[in-house]
C-alpha cells in the first residue's frame, strides 16, 4: 500500500506508477536523502515532537540502510515511487512502527529541496577542485612558455605576434571567473529549506536552525512557498557549468586547429588521440573534439530546466520532478570533461620553432611598423595607411616587412631608419608590450604570480 494512499478507493494504474517512479534517476541522492533524515530524527527527538528512544531507533536504522546501500545490498522498489519513500519503507520494515514517525513535521517537498542542495554542494565542491587542477596545469604550462614566441589572431587570421604563455593565460583568467561562478552558486544555495513543509510550514515546534547547523548550511530559508519551490540554484549551477563547458570548448577547438597539419604548433599524447578505422596514416584529436560536443549537452540541461520552471505556480508542482535529470547530467559531463582535459593539455607536446616561424609570417608586426612611425611623429591614420601599401607591396612579392630593404623603406619615407628592424623584429615585438595584461614575458610573469594567488582565494 502506498504511504499516501488513505485518500484513495483505487490503486494507481500500473503505466501511472512506471511514468511517476523517479527511483531510477533520484536514487543517487541516497546519501543526502539519508543524512537529512538522520538530522531531522535528532531534531524530533530534541525538540520532543518524538521520544529521545525513538530518535535513536530512528537514527541507527537510517545509518544501517546508508551502509547497506554503500555495500550494495539493497535494491530500491520503483512502487515506492522515489529515494524519500524507498529508504522510509525500508526503514519501516527494519525498525518496525516507529520508523513511520520520521516523516513527522516534514514533506517530501521540503525533503527533496533539501537533497538536491546538498547534493548540489558537494558536486560543486568537485567540480571547484576539478577546475583548479585544470588552472595549476595551465599555469605552469604558462611559466614553462614565457618565450615561446607564436602568432595571436583576430577572425582566425593572424594578426599580431605574441606568447604561447600570454594565449594560455587567456584561458586562466575564463576559469578563474568560472570558479568565482561557482563559489557564488555554492553560496546562495547554502540554506536549508528543511521545515518548509508541503509549502506552508508545520504546527510542530521543529529547530530549523539545528538541522542547518548538523548539515552545514548556513541558514535556513525565510520563505516556505519559495523553499520549496526555488530551483534557482539548480539553473545557476547549469548557467555555471554552461559556461564553463563553453571555456573549454574554446580551449578544445584551438587543440584541435593547433594539431592539424595545417598549423603543426602541437601534438597530441598518442594517450589522447585516436586512429581512423580506414585511414592508417590519422591521429585525430577525438578527446577535444568530444568536449566540444558534449557543450551543447549542457546547455540543453540548462535550456531544459529554464523551461521546466518558466511557467510554475506557487509552490511545489510535479514538473519539478524533472530537475534532477538535468542536473546529474550536467555534473556528469563537465566532470568528466575536466578530468581529462587537464591531463591531455599536460601530455601534448608544443612544437616551439613551428609557432615561432608562424609567428614571422602574416605580416603580425605591421602595426609594430605603423606605431614605429607614429612614434616618429607621422600621425597613426597616414602611418596605418602607408603600412598598408607596404603589406600590399610585400605581398605581391612574396616577402615580409622585415625582408624589405631600407632603402626601399626610405624611397617611402625618410622616418626610416637604422632602428627600424629592430623595432619590427617579432621578439620586440613582443617583448615591447609591457602594458599590464600585455604579452611580454615579464608581464605575463606578474599575470601569473596574480593568478595564482586569485586562483588561493577563490578555492
């Protein structure tokens, strides 16, 4: 008999029951389900709402199930409709009458905003830690490359020379913004909603404040409607994640560009590639291209749930079922994505002399050649477009600036002169734009110091 089925003459139709069971996805949230049950006995049992006895029935039949489920020992019903009713139907039957009264002053409205937020907490906690490993990679990689000299580009073209470091610290300064993200999710969702009830509270004089404190939340909710009914935390961890998925399919598309033969900069760990099942002479990077993928699986989590809760009344509706889904699916993906993203940015091995040769081609010193001028009082706008002429000249014979002779750069203007190559050598280049958040090694240096110290405080 259902643990709700007073009410009812009739029992539920065999398809309703299969299409209403949520055990198959919201059994993962055993642990949280039972630990807040746990806290919410000891409250009962302190608050006298139930005996002291009865609390410590209740208490110790929980942990029993918590490690028979570890253990693997315990298949859940899907008649029990969800994790809440499968773990107080077998506590009922383990610790017998008593284990009824565990649900006293308690919904499982209230009950499953209260596992999901920590379920949410802890994957958060991960995932942060997942992310700084990717950091720590990437940062060293920078310090490792503060002189590897490469092409930077706008539109895909390239457009001016700077450091392979200056390019990865790019990438530090997007995760370190997504760890903010997710220190600021993890801190709004550290409330309780335990004592909500359905949406309206309970008459019994339950100590909210005690169960937060017992699960690590640092308040409770001020609002019952809304603590049942919020799953705002839930969309910030999938906006969150999204956008973190979005970094790292940025950081995978340049892996796999930088990998062609087209572009040769790097090589991918053979640990880290894959074959084609026709071609023998191919070494895809399968890896990056799979994360690039699996983005748009964690925007449809995102999109999926917006759209679940866009149309919701006060308070808790059965949509709501279908949080959970996006939710463990997106904390699957973007793990797994971090996990081996940081070891195959590790393992690939950079080709130095392919970027810096890169770096020379392209014309990306032009406008190290037109600020040469303007520093020599031709205003920027003439210096910009006797530049582009020079390109064009360059170009059509197959030649860069720097190949150019002198005297043919003052048969253009007589500014020209012996300092000129040097101001256009692509290491100057570089080595000049000291402007903080520059390219040069001794800017990217500090960017990395600063980085690491942000990357302290945001763990």
């Amino acid at each position: 008999m259902k643990l709700w089925g007073g009410r009812f003459e009739k029992t539920t139709d065999a398809l309703v029951e299969d299409f209403h069971s949520s055990i198959r996805f919201d059994q993962r949230l055993y642990k949280q389900d039972i630990l807040g049950s746990i806290a919410h006995a000891r409250m009962l049992g302190s608050v006298g709402v139930i005996s002291e006895d009865e609390a410590k029935h209740l208490i110790e039949g929980l942990r029993e199930i918590l490690e028979d489920i570890q253990a693997g020992n315990v298949e859940f019903e899907i008649g029990a409709e969800d994790i809440h009713m499968n773990v107080e139907k077998l506590l009922t039957e383990r610790i017998g009458p008593v284990g009824k009264k565990l649900h006293t002053g308690r919904s499982r409205n209230d009950q499953v905003a209260l596992d999901l937020r920590l379920y949410l907490r802890e994957e958060i906690d991960q995932t942060k830690n997942l992310v700084e490993q990717l950091l720590q990679t990437l940062l060293h990689l920078a310090e490792e490359h503060l002189e590897t000299w490469m092409p930077g580009y706008t539109h895909l073209q390239k457009a001016q020379p700077i450091t392979l470091a200056h390019h990865l610290m790019a990438y530090v300064q997007m995760f370190l913004r997504d760890l903010g993200r997710l220190k600021d999710t993890r801190k709004r969702l550290n409330s309780s909603p335990l004592g909500s009830g359905a949406m309206a509270g309970t008459t019994f004089p339950l100590d909210r404040a005690k169960v937060a404190q017992e699960l690590g939340f640092d308040g409770v909710t001020l609002n019952s409607l809304d603590g049942v009914s919020d799953r705002d935390f839930a969309l910030e961890f999938l906006a969150a994640a999204s956008i973190l998925m979005m970094h790292l399919s940025r950081l995978c598309e340049e892996l796999v560009i930088w990998s062609s033969g087209e572009f040769q900069f790097i090589s991918m760990d053979d640990g880290y590639s894959t074959g084609s099942s026709i071609m023998p002479q191919k070494k895809n990077p399968d890896v990056a291209e799979l994360v690039r993928g699996k983005t748009g699986r964690v925007y449809g989590d995102l999109v999926a749930l917006l759209t679940v809760m866009k149309g919701l009344p006060l308070a808790y509706n059965k949509d709501m079922q279908e949080d959970k889904e996006q939710v463990f699916d997106a904390v699957d993906t973007i793990q797994k994505s971090l996990l081996v993203v940081e070891p195959m940015l590790r393992t690939m091995q950079v080709h130095k002399d392919t970027m810096a040769y890169g770096a020379k081609g392209g014309f990306t010193n032009a406008t190290d050649l037109a600020d040469y001028m303007a520093k020599k009082g031709v205003p920027f706008r003439e210096a910009h477009e006797l530049v582009g002429r020079i390109v064009l000249h360059c170009s059509k014979k197959g030649i860069g600036l720097e190949e150019l002779s002198l005297s043919e750069y003052q048969e253009l203007s007589p500014i020209f002169d012996e300092d000129l190559f040097e101001s256009i050598g692509i290491e100057h280049c570089v080595r000049a734009r000291r402007i903080t958040g520059g390219p040069s090694p001794e800017t990217v240096a500090e960017g990395i110091k600063v980085s690491w110290e942000l990357m302290k405080g945001l763990v």
